[in-house]
C-alpha cells in the first residue's frame, strides 16, 4: 500500500505544481497586458497624437506616437494588409507558443515563468494594438545629447525584459547542468 500511496502524492503535487505554475503564468500575463492596455489608453486619451511632453529635461519625454511598423517602425512601409498579416501572425504564434510552455511545458520554474509571462503579456498588447487599431502606441522616449532612442511602449518593455530573462535563465542553466 505504501508504494501505491507515494506515486499517487508524487502525481497529486506534481498536477499541482503545474495548475500553480499555470495560473501564475496567465495571471501574469493578464497582468501585464492590462497594465500595457491601460497606459496606452491614458496616454492616446490626455495626448495629441505627435505631442509629449518633458519629463527629465534632456533625458526623457512622455510622447504619443502611432507605430505602424514593429520595433523602432521598422517596416512600417509596407502595404497595411502585408503588415497586418505578417506581424499579426507571428504575433499570434508567439502567443500560443507562450501559452503552451506556460500550460503544458516540463519547466515550470518562477524565473522561466515570469520570463515567458512578461514576453507573452507584452506581446498580447502589442497585438491587441494592430488587430484592433492597425498599430500600437509608444510614449518612453529617452534621449541623451544628439541619440535619440526611439520611442517605445510597455509592451516592448515587457518583451525585452522577458528575453533577457529567459536567455539568462537558459544559459546559466545549461552552464550548471553541463
């Protein structure tokens, strides 16, 4: 009986283990979407569209710039309808993907979780924005003397942390188990 009553407490905690680490996963991204959606709302609400304003004089603005392209509007030139298909579904694909190694991936650490939740609620907010508007908002402008970074959202924040993460994670992992 003992036997018995161990394997079944290993797959009881192991069952809960991923349900914890899943719903961590999508409360996140949830989170972090939200948070994403909602300064977007407030900054296309209180700001003019090609307006901004000082925060750190010489350093950083709050501006509001409609960004058709992806990263630093690159390839903002193309047609609306190539543009809406192609970063709409590689979007969507990252999303899924995302989602799977949340729900259903063998690593369920909190550093590999957060990471993936951070990359998938940005890139949620992101889409939202090109689905539903055909582009997204970005406000961060940060500048020193004569560079000028362009301006970026927190979806992007989020996406970039989220990398950084999971390379980090990845690479010091592989470090350990070799």
């Amino acid at each position: 009986m003992l036997p018995q009553f161990q394997l079944s407490s290993l797959l009881k905690n192991t069952v809960n283990n991923r349900l914890n680490s899943s719903v961590i996963g999508v409360s996140l991204i949830l989170l972090f979407f939200i948070l994403d959606y909602y300064t977007k709302l407030y900054i296309s609400k209180y700001l003019a569209v090609g307006s901004g304003f000082t925060v750190i004089k010489g350093f950083f603005n709050i501006v509001n710039v409609h960004n058709s392209g992806i990263a630093f509007g690159a390839f903002a030139d193309l047609p609306h309808s190539l543009r809406f298909v192609l970063f709409s579904g590689i979007s969507l694909i990252v999303f899924i993907v995302v989602l799977y190694l949340i729900m259903f991936g063998k690593d369920k650490s909190l550093t590999y979780i957060v990471g993936l939740s951070l990359l998938g609620g940005g890139d949620l907010g992101n889409l939202y924005g090109r689905l539903f508007k055909g582009y997204v908002v970005d406000f961060l402008d940060f500048h020193i003397g004569q560079y000028h970074y362009p301006a970026f959202n927190l979806a992007d924040s989020f996406i970039t942390i989220g990398l950084i993460i999971l390379v980090g994670y990845k690479f010091f992992n592989a470090r350990r188990t070799s």
